[in-house]
C-alpha cells in the first residue's frame, strides 16, 4: 500500500497591526502645519544637546589654550542674552 502524499496547507500569515493614527483636524492646513511643527521640534530635540555639547567643548578649549577668561566667556554670555530680549 503506498503512502499518500501530504498536501501542504496554505501558510497563514498574521495581519499587520494598524498604527494608531491621529485624530485629523478639521482644516487639512491646521493639520499639515501641525504635523511640520511637529517635525521641527523633533528636529530641535535631537540636535540641541549635540550643539550645547560643542559649544561647551569650544569653551573648555578656549579656556585651557588660554585664549579667554572666565570674565570673558561670561561677558560673551550676557550679551548674547540681551541681544535675544
């Protein structure tokens, strides 16, 4: 008696789950500004502390090769923050 061949069953395959989406605004250019805004502060997140970082590195720099003071780099500090009021 010869052996029956097994027939391969269909593989399943899952369904991809479905992200869950954001609530879309009413004016499609509320939402397109929203979702840029979004993007930017993202953006501003991420490259933020690398930019503090060198610019602390400038300053450690700066201070060891003795090329400014302490005095001055606090200078330097403040008028940039009267420059931004």
């Amino acid at each position: 008696m010869p052996f029956k061949k097994k027939t391969p069953s269909p593989t399943r395959r899952r369904q991809p789950r479905s992200r869950a989406t954001k609530a879309v605004a009413k004016n499609t250019t509320e939402s397109g500004l929203s979702l840029r805004l979004d993007e930017m502060m993202e953006r501003v997140d991420i490259v933020l502390p690398e930019v503090t970082a060198r610019v602390a590195a400038l300053e450690h720099l700066l201070l060891e090769l003795k090329l400014c003071t302490h005095d001055d780099l606090r200078r330097a500090r403040q008028f940039v923050r009267e420059q931004e009021a």
